[in-house]
C-alpha cells in the first residue's frame, strides 16, 4: 500500500473518533449543566472544555459551543473534523467499501443542512455525528477484509481514543474544587462507561474506580490501556513483528507505553499526582503518533513528504478565504 493512501486511512480514522469524542464531551456536559445549581454556572459553565481540548488558546468572537461544534475557524470543531475525515476517505476512496462511503458522505450532507449555531442545532450535530460513528465502526468492521488498509484504519482510531479518553481524565483539574467531584459521572457518560462503573462498584463515583475503568482496564474498548494494545496489534499486523520483538520506533514506543499503563499506571499516578501524569501519558501518545509517521508515511526520502492533514487544512482555510 502506498504510504500517502494509508496516511489517508489513518486520519480518516482519527479525524471521525476525534468528532466523536467532542460530540461526546459536550453532550455529557449539557446533561450535567440540567443537574447543577445556579451556584456553580457562570464563566466555568463551557471553558474547561476547552482546556482539556487543548482549544483554551484559542482566541475567537463565537461561543464556546459553537465553536467545539460547528466553527469553520476552529479546525478541531466537529464539522471541520467530519470534512476532514470525508476529504481523506475520498483520497482513499478504492480503499474504502461504499457502504462506508456512502455513510460519511451522508453524515456531511445532514450536517451541512443543520442549522448550526444555536442550542437545538448543536445538540442535532452531537447527536448525528455520536450515531454515525457508531454506525460507520459497524460498517467498517463488517465491509473492510483484515487487510493493512483494515490495520491503519484502526491504528488511528486507537490512538486517538486513547489521547481523548485521557484529556477527559484530566477534566477536573481545569474545573473549580465544587465542580470536580461531579464530573466524574460526565466523564463516565462521554465514554459509555457510566453503566459498566454501576455494575462493577455501585452508584458512588470516586477516582480510584473512574481512573480503573478510563485509564487501565484491560476489557472496556475506551480504556486507554484497552486502546494501546489495539494499537500494538495493529503495528505488530503492519509489520509482522512477534509478541516480542519490534522492528520500528513506533513498536518499540507503543510496547514500552502498554507496558507502563499495565505495570506502573497506579503507582505513577499516586507519586505524580493524576494531572501530571496524564501530561506525561499524553506526551508519550503523541510521540507514538509522530513515530507512526515517521515509520509508515515519511518512507521516501528522496521526495517531499506528503502530509494529508496540513494538504487538508490549506485547503479548508483557502476556501473560507474565497467565501
């Protein structure tokens, strides 16, 4: 497979977990607003969503909804990723089955007659885009052969699962000390995770069960520890490697990181403090992500590299520049 298709792949992936996961965030969080008293809204009501998004550096006139959801500034909002996710499937489209096709191409057109903007118009977009995700893993799953086409799509949604889930861990950190303890239970909704927490350890939510679930299970499919082995499977199919061997920066890095989240994770957490440690996991996430890159997509050094995801946003911010 040409590096620049499976590079398409890849971001196609990640671009569609990616909206996902806001859609997620912001609806948990608009549920959580309904329970809160008056005391706790004003300035924290949506901005410590930003921050754990890495967008509080964002300088924009719009509202903080609006521009997680529907921004065309905002190359993170949630349109923005569904284009982005839709330009790369098309890249790649002899890679991708119809059904597959056909489903995202939907999503954007139902997306793009949606009035964004406005309470209602936000919740329709979270909602259409949680669904569609669901529905576009199932197709995938059911359409696509176990191919390296198969590897790097879920390459992508592995990692960038396992980044989303951990900002979303470090949530409370960015709240006031009267609104922390409650999102727990956001947290737990944004990921399907609130019923599995009920069944395991009851109706009170406390950190050490949250971070077990979020952070270290082996079995639940958001779990970071869950997405980091998904991702060394994917590396190890790509490459043929064994169970205990690596042939790249990117097997070497993804088997030390499941390591440490297997062996270390409560340790690391208890002498760090929960805030620094997922700035080091997701340092550690993103160097797994530029060694993907470097090993999969920056094979030809004879050529300039071909980066689908800045080739996507010079063409998104050229085309608002002639609207």
């Amino acid at each position: 497979m040409l590096s620049r298709v499976a590079e398409n792949l890849y971001w196609m992936s990640r671009y569609i977990e990616r909206a996902d996961n806001i859609a997620r965030l912001v609806r948990a969080h608009q549920t959580e607003l309904l329970d809160m008293t008056s005391t706790h809204r004003g300035e924290h009501e949506w901005h410590p969503l930003l921050e754990v998004t890495s967008m509080g550096d964002a300088e924009s006139d719009e509202d903080v909804v609006t521009y997680l959801v529907s921004s065309k500034d905002n190359l993170d909002s949630i349109r923005n990723c569904i284009y982005f996710a839709r330009e790369n499937a098309r890249s790649a489209r002899d890679q991708v089955s119809s059904e597959m096709w056909q489903e995202l191409n939907s999503l954007w057109l139902d997306l793009d007659a949606i009035k964004a903007g406005t309470p209602d118009g936000h919740q329709q977009i979270c909602d259409a885009v949680m669904r569609s995700a669901y529905q576009f893993t199932g197709i995938a799953t059911s359409t696509i052969p176990r191919s390296d086409a198969w590897a790097f799509i879920q390459l992508g949604l592995a990692l960038e699962r396992a980044e989303k889930t951990s900002r979303m861990v470090d949530l409370p950190h960015f709240l006031p000390s009267g609104m922390a303890a409650s999102s727990w239970n956001t947290m737990l909704r944004a990921c399907s995770a609130l019923d599995l927490h009920r069944s395991r350890y009851g109706v009170g939510i406390a950190v050490d069960s949250a971070t077990s679930i979020l952070l270290f299970s082996n079995t639940f499919p958001r779990s970071v520890r869950y997405c980091v082995r998904m991702a060394n499977e994917r590396l190890r199919q790509l490459s043929g490697a064994g169970a205990s061997d690596y042939v790249n920066s990117a097997e070497r890095d993804g088997g030390a990181l499941l390591a440490r989240l297997s062996f270390r994770g409560v340790e690391e957490i208890t002498s760090l403090g929960l805030h620094e440690y997922i700035d080091s996991l997701q340092v550690d996430l993103n160097t797994l992500g530029n060694e993907v890159a470097e090993s999969f997509f920056q094979l030809r050094t004879d050529t300039p590299s071909f980066n689908a995801e800045e080739y996507l946003r010079s063409q998104l911010q050229s085309q608002q520049q002639q609207q």
